[in-house]
C-alpha cells in the first residue's frame, strides 16, 4: 500500500517482532494489484508452512474487496482476526487458538 498509515503500521509490526524476537517479512504487491494477484499471493502463504501468520495491510487497492481477500485467508494464520470464521468464534466467546 502507498497509504502512510499502512506503511506506518507495517514498520511498527516489523519493529515489534524484531524486539521479541519473531521473523518479519512484509511482501509487497503493486499498489494497483488485481484481487486475483492478492489472493493468489495469500494462497501462497497459506501453503507455505514456514509462515506462521498474515496480516492484511488496509486500505486494500480500488476495486479489491476486502472481505473476499480476508475470507482466502487461512484461519489459523490469521494474525488479527479477521477471517469470518475467527470473527464468528470471537462473538461465540471462544478465544482459544
């Protein structure tokens, strides 16, 4: 994303994990990227064993939906929360990993 705040909070997350001591690796797409390109990079993650989490970086490129993008997203490394189904287990009460 070219959105500052995006870029901002993407350095914060680097810099966290660094001071604890987890890998980082932001990958980044072309600022005008299709919803095919994202999700095709997420499914990628989401075969990928050695990456353990995602996190989305909002505001996602015009014509992308979100939600569709989160929903591709593996549940379990959903980092943030917001794939439907971890969305669904925190209205449940269940806040088990």
């Amino acid at each position: 994303s070219d959105n500052p705040g995006a870029k901002y909070y993407a350095r914060s997350q680097g810099k966290a994990c660094a001071e604890v001591g987890i890998d980082y690796e932001l990958r980044r797409l072309d600022p005008d990227a299709a919803q095919g390109e994202i999700i095709a990079e997420i499914q990628n993650i989401n075969a990928d064993d050695s990456v353990s989490g995602v996190i989305l970086l909002m505001p996602v490129p015009d014509g992308v939906n979100a939600r569709q993008v989160q929903q591709a997203m593996r549940p379990d490394k959903d980092v943030e929360g917001v794939h439907p189904a971890n969305i669904g287990r925190l209205f449940y009460g269940d806040f088990s990993l």
